[in-house]
C-alpha cells in the first residue's frame, strides 16, 4: 500500500490534467482505496481533481469496474444534460489518461482513476437530523429514477452473488456445519432465528426470474457519505463511490439505507433493548424516496419496500454471524464478539421490523400515489 502512494505522481501525470500539478495530498476518509486531492495551476486558474488507487485486492475485475463507472456516468450525463442539470457536479466525471484510457495500471501493477473534483459541496457520515435522511431518500430515489432505462444487466458484477440472499445463507449453513472453532453451540438462538427465516430469501430472485420484479442499476452503499451535498442549497447534489454499482434490485439499495439509518441504536449495540425500527425516520427516508424516484418503480417494488428493508437486515446479521463463527476473517472487529453483537443488533431489528410491518406498509402507502 505504501509502495503504491508513492506512485501517486507517476500515475497522476498519465492523466489529462490542466495545468501543472502544484499539490498533491491524502483526501478524504474511505478505508477502500487510496484517495488524494490534486491541484493543478495554468495561467493563474486553478484546477482540482481526485486521484484513486483502487484497491484490486478487494475488486479482482478493475476492467469491468471502470466499465460500469463509465457506462453509468455517461448515461446519467446524458440524462442531468436532458434536465438542464450541471453535468460537471450532478454525477461523478472521470478524466481519461494520454492514451485514451479511463484508467491507468502503474508499473507495481496498481491501478489508478482520476475524477473531476465536485466544488462548493460537501459530504457527511452521520444523518443529525430528519432532513438529512428525507434528503439521502430523495437522492438514491433520484438516482433509480435517472438510470430507470439503463440496461442493468449490461454490468459486471464487481462482487459477485452480493445481495444474493440464498448463496449468502448456503455458505452460512456450510459454516455451521464445519463449525471449525466450536462457536455454533453457543448462538443456537442466532442460528434458528435465521433459519427460521430461510423461505423468504429467495423472494426477489424469484419474482425477478418470472418478470414481476426488475433489475435495476443497484448502487449497494447507500449511506448518507455516499451523497455530496451542495454547500449553498443544502440539497442533495450527486452520488458518488459507485464501486460497486451492479446489477441489483431497487428494494435492496432502500432497504439497506433503512437498516442503516432507522435503526434507533448503533450497528454493534450490545443493549439491544435500544435497538428498534424509527417509524418516523422510516417514513421521512421513504417520503424522499419515492419523491426522487418521480413515478419509475412498478407498483410490485414498492410494495415490497418493507421486505426490502427486513431482507436487508436479514442478510447483514447473517453476514455478520457468519464472520464470527469463521474467527472474524472478513469484517474489522474492535473487541472480542463484536461480530456477534452486530449479529444481534441486526437480528433484533428484523424482530422489530416484523412487529412494525402494518406501519411500515400503511407509510409506503400513503407516498405511493
């Protein structure tokens, strides 16, 4: 990793950059890739840019992850030009090197993306109030409705089977079966909630295959730091980090904000009698939503919202017990069982979800229409 911040100048000056680069420095807080500002000057203008390594190691298809930036970036230009939109701040910009390419391989193997720099804007980790959730809603539901007629099956999957529930449930079961450090015993409780929950995985996947539920361009990191945010209007400007935009559902990219952002506790809460779904953080984020979304969801994706938000849920305690019981191999852990008791939040939010599932649906009812 070292190695390859020091190439940052090499693989900056393969790029189409104006001006001569004056600074270049660390940017930003992603724990993913490499990130740097970078300030070129010319005649007394000042330009800036983001530089990226891309981190290959946790993306194996860097080819085919550029490729769905670039397929996605280029539709939505075309689509922001359509609206009178500002093309160089609504979506994200990349900048080709010398020799016509959109990314550059440096010479340890490591490959490197440059974009415009959205000025006047800003984006922030936690939601501190209402509107900053009602305002992510509107975004990602804006974001479906401006890549509603993108042929989402034309993308690569950057990881594949993601959001493939049952595959993500297989590999759970194999994982228990082997119980290769002895753990299983002692989240029996754990073990049969999700199991008793296995015949609802599949759900999606299968209206999917008899044409009832679409597939959509799925942006799959849904948090409010996904969202630059204009400095002057304080609105929602573009979406960014699209690593790992794939072929996906809309029902999920709006689940996993609910699971995130509605819960009332923290994702590795170990009182779990502070875990619980906010209705009204739930009905603010699905207000902007299907705002944003202006109409381009079917009536069968919108009624399955809720389960969107469960499966979610779902799948992320499963992923997290999973991980526990393997000996925390995948997820950065801070102290010991901190798996199981993301595991546990997680699983404890699906109860509630399932105790709220009457309000949940009267709420998306009413901004259906």
């Amino acid at each position: 990793m070292n190695n390859s911040c020091e190439k940052k100048l090499e693989a900056a000056g393969a790029f189409v950059l104006k001006g001569q680069i004056t600074y270049c420095e660390r940017y930003g807080s992603g724990h993913i890739n490499d990130t740097f500002l970078l300030v070129c000057k010319e005649e007394g203008n000042e330009y800036r840019y983001i530089l990226q390594r891309m981190n290959h190691e946790v993306f194996k298809d860097i080819p085919g992850l550029v490729k769905n930036i670039k397929g996605v970036t280029t539709f939505l230009r075309s689509r922001i030009i359509e609206n009178h939109g500002d093309p160089d701040r609504e979506t994200l910009n990349l900048v080709p090197t010398k020799d016509g390419q959109d990314y550059y391989q440096d010479s340890l193997g490591n490959f490197w993306r440059v974009y415009l720099f959205i000025e006047n804007s800003a984006c922030y980790n936690l939601v501190e109030k209402p509107e900053d959730f009602y305002q992510s809603g509107k975004a990602f539901g804006h974001f479906q409705c401006l890549l509603a007629d993108f042929p989402a099956s034309e993308l690569t999957e950057t990881i594949p089977d993601f959001h493939n529930t049952p595959a993500r449930f297989a590999v759970f079961q194999e994982t228990i079966e082997k119980d290769r450090l002895g753990l299983a015993a002692g989240v029996k409780k754990e073990i049969q909630f999700i199991r008793e929950r296995e015949a609802e995985m599949g759900l999606a996947i299968k209206l999917q295959k008899e044409g009832k539920l679409p597939l959509r361009v799925s942006h799959n990191d849904t948090k409010l730091n996904n969202i630059m945010i204009d400095n002057q209007s304080g609105e929602a400007l573009c979406i960014i980090d699209l690593d790992t935009i794939m072929p996906g559902f809309s029902i999920f990219d709006y689940g996993d904000s609910i699971r995130f952002g509605a819960n009332t506790a923290a994702e590795d809460e170990e009182d779990l009698s502070k875990v619980s779904l906010s209705l009204s953080l739930f009905d603010v984020y699905t207000k902007g939503f299907l705002e944003g979304c202006k109409g381009r969801l079917t009536e069968t994706e919108i009624s399955m919202l809720p389960y969107g938000a469960k499966m979610m849920t779902l799948e992320c305690g499963m992923r997290f017990l999973t991980d526990y019981l393997q000996g925390d191999v995948y997820f950065h852990i801070s102290r010991k069982g901190h798996n199981l008791d993301r595991c546990r939040t997680q699983l404890a939010l699906v109860a509630d979800i399932e105790r709220k599932w009457a309000d949940m649906e009267k709420i998306v009812r009413q901004y259906q229409g």
